[in-house]
C-alpha cells in the first residue's frame, strides 16, 4: 500500500466517527424541519375545518329562525319563499328548499314560487323530522340546479308548522372560497370530501369534484380523526396530506403539499451542512495527499519508468532526489536500451524475412501463372494448327484420288494454298513476337505518310470484307519517322481484329488526326466488346479474352501484343476502351508526328510481310 494511502486511511479513522456524528445531527435536523412544516399544515387544516362548521352553524341557526316563524306556522308557503329568499340574498352559491314528510319539494328559492319542482327526496326527510335533529348531507347533484351541492337540513319543530324539513343547499364551489385566504403554496392540494369520501370542493383541478379521493387518504381518514398519509394525489403529485374533521358535518379537511416542498428547507439546512462537512473532509484528504505526495512521488516515477520498459527505449530519467530510487531508475534506464537494441535486431530480421516469403510467392504465383499460360498457348497452338493441316490433309486425299477431275484438283490445291498461307501467318507472329520481346528488332524508319498507309491498309480490308460491315474512314495526312512494314502490320491487326469480332451488319470507324503534336489513329467498332476484367490485359501476348478452345474467332492471341510492342519501338502507345460486352471497342495508337518532308514518297510496303499480319 502506498504512504499517501496510509495517510488518508488515518484522515479516514479521524473522519468516519465525526461525519457519523454529523449525519445523525443533519437527521434529527430535517425530521425537526419536516415536523415543523406538518405542524403548520395541520393549524391551517384546522382553521378551515373551523371555517366549514362556522358556515355550517350560522345556516342552522337560520333555518331554525325561519322554521320558528309566524309565517312557517300559518303554513304561508309564499312568505317562506320570500323570507328565505331574503335570507339568501346577496349568496349567490345558496338557496333554500321545504320538503314535506314525503320528500316532496314545496318550494325553493332557486326559482320563483309557484313554479313546479321536479323531484322527490329521500327517506332523510322523515328521518331528520321524525328525530327532530339537524343533518349535513354528503355530495349531491341539485335535481333543479344540476350543480354539484351539500345541505344543512334542519326539521321544523313540532307544534311550529307541518311535518316538514328545511334544506338550506350550498353550491359546492362556495366552499372553495374559504381555501382563498389560507396561504395555500401553489402546488398545495386543499379538498374537503364527505363521510363517503367523495370529494366536495377542491382549490385545483375542480374537474375531479363528485370523484372518489385516493384510497389510502380515504382509508386514513375513516381510522382516526386527524393524522398525514403521504401518497400520490389524482394528478401524480407525491405529497404529505394532512387530514382533520369537521365536527359539525363529519366531513374531512385535507391539505396536501408535495413532499418536495415540506422537505425544502430541510434540505436547504442539510446540503449546507453536508457541504461543509465535504469541505472539512475535502481539506483533510487534501493535506493528507501533499503530504504523502512528498513521500511517494520518487515511487510514481520508478514505477513509470518500469512499466515502459517494455515499450521501448526509454528517456533518461529526471533524478527524484531519492538516491535508492534514482539508481533503481539507471538500472531501467540501461535495461530498456539494451531491450531496445534487442528489438531492432529482432525486427530487422523478421523484416527480411518477410521480405523472403513475399518474394517466394510472388515467384510461386509468376510460375503458376506463366504455366497456365503456356498450357493455354499449346492448347490454342495446337488447335491453330490441327485445322489448317486437316484441310492441307484432306486436299491431298482428294489428289490421290484416280476419279478427281480437273476442278476437284484445282479446288484442293486451292485449299492447300489457302491453309498454306495461314500457316505462314502463324509461324511469321510467332517468330515476329520472340524477336521483338527478346529486342532483335531493328526498325527502318523514314518519315511516311502513316495516313495515306492506313488509308491502303482500309481499302485492301474492305475489299477482302465484302461489304459484310458498314465503314467510315476520315484520315488526313499524318507524318510519322517510322518503319513502314511494321507500322502496316500494326493497322492490319487492328482492322482484321475489327472484322473479326463485329458480327456481320455491324459498323467500323477509322479516323485519323493531329493532337498535341502527335498523329493519333483510332479504329472503332460495334462488336462483342471487351470485358471489363479482360481489358487491363488485352495487349498482353496470349490473351485472347474469355473464349474456349473451340472459339469461331480462332488465333493465338498475339496479335495486339504485337501492335502494343511495334508502337512502343516508334515511341508511341496504344490503349483499348470498351464500355463493356456487346459495347464494341475502340483502339487508339499515338506516334509521334514529324513534319512532312520538301518531296514525300508514298510508302511501300513489304507485300509478303502485309500477307502475314493480322
């Protein structure tokens, strides 16, 4: 364990017993806040249950005046309705009933006298007369006034009238007048509910008037006179209600206020408490730590220093005045540059030899590739050459025959001929691609009208193309330094392979032109296209593209590595574009153009060499 942690563990034995201490203090603080604020309350419940009985007192004493008097004893029902209606003036939240012993309705102040009243009372009536005491009802919708309301019913005395009762009926709302003037906070719950715990008047949310109250306040209620319940009121407010009665109506007062606020201001008186004791703790932990922070910081460093030994060579490190821990810091030191040589060794070596493996397989990949390459060459070779030498083959058979007639033998000796040729042609690229790959080439450049040879090269393929595809040809004279021969071959290629690979119908574009001080040359078709994963590998020799053994377009592939490698000796390029199969294609060649010579001579191409280009 550390010395700062020593320290603190002693600010720690010295603190516990003292913020133990301090918590019961701040404990018995917030119970006293918290009392004094429910003692509060309870006074203001008190007062207003004080108010309802007032309320109550003065309209019985009212209503025994009035069932005491001459006009009640004359049974003079319209100076009842005025006197009461007297007595009621200036109360608009009141009014004044006489029901008889039945529960019908005599009069009522609400309307004017005479007018016919709806409804019947219950058996109260008889009850509150035949006992001869007063009553105070619970919650009721008035049958004329359709208002929530309560009554004070009180019975005519024997002797003064008929077997009547009077009903002095209040307006619940009149009763949230009385929570004006209580000081209520504005989120206190002040309500009064009846003995069935229906609610009567409440200072907010009057909606909820003629509703049950919650359950437990309720529950509380009914099990003693007076007492706090804390729950949730109907609109999801956690508070402290405080409940009395009223003795005169048995109805309930109750208070609610959020526990938030009857908490407050022992909280107020908690936090500060509670922050000062942080602050006493802070300060003790704080000089706790300065001191230990003498003590442990040549340790912190020593540490440090061994943990990055692993990482790497390490800084020399600052001397901490601590002679131990400084040559136990030189011994680290020393250490790490030692591992750190190590290390440079180690991985110079595991680069060289991943530097041995990654040659190893891109050797492994290059012979793999170069003998597939070479099984695809001979395969197509072979297939080249079986079908020539079948026909030379057969055109011999057909010579031997004693029944061949002069034109049967002139047809096979055409055929050899023909296949003859061919195999010229196949031999000649053969020969033409090791020369040029292996640099025996020598070029017999002059400068040449390389426009007016692509122009020759046009008209002897489209005399050989008969008119199977659509041609365009737009190309000016261009001057290039360069070998006749080979430049011929170069076009003838990249005519033959336009035929060859745009079906019958199809169109092929040559154009020629001066760019940048360069003769660009492009011939364009409408054939199958170049695949987009063929096309980086279209100049290179053996690549003919996704085709089979059995191809109709037959070749060995050689052909555009001719053209890329004869463009490349007279400093020029040649690149392919396709926008995919089915597309077509378009070929460019660049050379670079010289200005035409005082007196130009058309070239002339080695006939025998332009037979076996294509």
């Amino acid at each position: 364990m550390k010395a700062r942690h020593y320290l603190i563990l002693m600010a720690v034995a010295i603190l516990v017993p003292v913020t133990v201490i301090a918590g019961a203090g701040l404990s018995m603080l917030l119970d006293w806040e918290r009392e004094s604020r429910i003692r509060s309350v309870e006074s203001s419940a008190r007062a207003t249950a004080l108010l309802v009985d007032r309320e109550v007192a003065a309209a019985q004493a009212a209503l025994r005046a009035l069932g005491n008097s001459d006009a009640m004893r004359r049974g003079d029902f319209a100076e009842i309705h005025r006197e009461a209606g007297a007595m009621n003036a200036g109360t608009p939240w009141t009014w004044t009933l006489l029901i008889d012993h039945d529960g019908a309705p005599l009069l009522n102040t609400l309307v004017p006298y005479g007018t016919r009243l709806p409804g019947r009372a219950g058996p109260w009536v008889a009850q509150a007369w035949d006992s001869q005491r007063p009553r105070v009802s619970g919650y009721f919708v008035g049958a004329l006034s359709r208002k929530p309301a309560v009554s004070i019913d009180v019975p005519v005395p024997r002797g003064a009238g008929g077997r009547w009762v009077l009903s002095q009926v209040f307006d619940a709302g009149h009763f949230s007048t009385v929570f004006a003037d209580k000081g209520l906070g504005p989120d206190w719950v002040m309500g009064i509910f009846d003995r069935d715990g229906i609610s009567i008047a409440r200072n907010r949310n009057n909606t909820l008037v003629g509703g049950k109250v919650r359950p437990e306040l309720f529950a509380a209620a009914r099990a003693a006179n007076s007492g706090i319940v804390r729950h949730l009121t109907r609109e999801g407010i956690e508070v402290y209600d405080i409940f009395t009665h009223s003795e005169a109506t048995g109805w309930t007062i109750a208070i609610g206020v959020p526990v938030a606020e009857i908490e407050a201001a022992a909280r107020a008186a908690t936090r500060y408490a509670a922050l000062a004791l942080l602050a006493v703790i802070s300060l003790a932990f704080g000089i706790a730590s300065f001191i230990a922070q003498r003590l442990s910081v040549a340790l912190d460093r020593a540490r440090r220093t061994a943990e990055a030994l692993p990482l790497g060579a390490l800084a020399r490190p600052a001397p901490t005045r601590v002679h131990e821990v400084d040559v136990l810091q030189d011994a680290l030191f020393h250490t790490s540059e030692n591992l750190a040589r190590e290390r440079t060794a180690r991985a110079a070596l595991e680069s060289e030899r991943e530097a041995l493996l990654q040659s190893e397989r891109e050797a492994r990949r290059l012979a793999e590739a170069q003998s597939a390459a070479k099984d695809n060459f001979l395969a197509m070779l072979g297939h080249e050459l079986r079908n020539p030498l079948a026909a030379i083959a057969g055109a011999l058979k057909v010579l031997d025959m004693p029944t061949a007639n002069a034109q049967m033998a002139a047809h096979a000796r055409e055929i050899g001929r023909r296949q003859t040729r061919h195999l010229t042609r196949i031999v000649d690229d053969l020969l033409d691609v090791r020369r040029i790959l292996s640099g025996k080439v020598e070029l017999k450049k002059t400068p040449i009208d390389a426009g007016a040879l692509l122009l020759h090269c046009c008209a002897t393929r489209q005399v050989v193309d008969a008119g199977v595809h659509a041609w365009t040809v737009g190309v000016s004279p261009l001057w290039v330094d360069g070998d006749a021969t080979r430049l011929e071959q170069v076009f003838d290629n990249l005519l033959h392979n336009a035929i060859k690979y745009t079906p019958a119908g199809g169109a092929i574009a040559v154009r020629g032109r001066a760019e940048d001080g360069a003769a660009v040359f492009e011939v364009s078709d409408t054939g199958i296209g170049i695949e987009p994963a063929t096309l980086p590998l279209i100049f290179e020799a053996l690549v003919q593209g996704p085709v089979s053994i059995d191809r109709a377009q037959g070749g060995l592939g050689l052909g555009l590595a001719l053209v890329r490698e004869l463009a490349a000796l007279h400093g020029g390029t040649v690149t392919a574009h396709s926008s995919g199969e089915g597309q077509g294609s378009t070929f460019t060649v660049r050379l670079p153009q010289v200005p035409a010579p005082a007196r130009p001579a058309d070239p002339e191409p080695d006939a025998a060499a332009s037979a076996a280009q294509g």
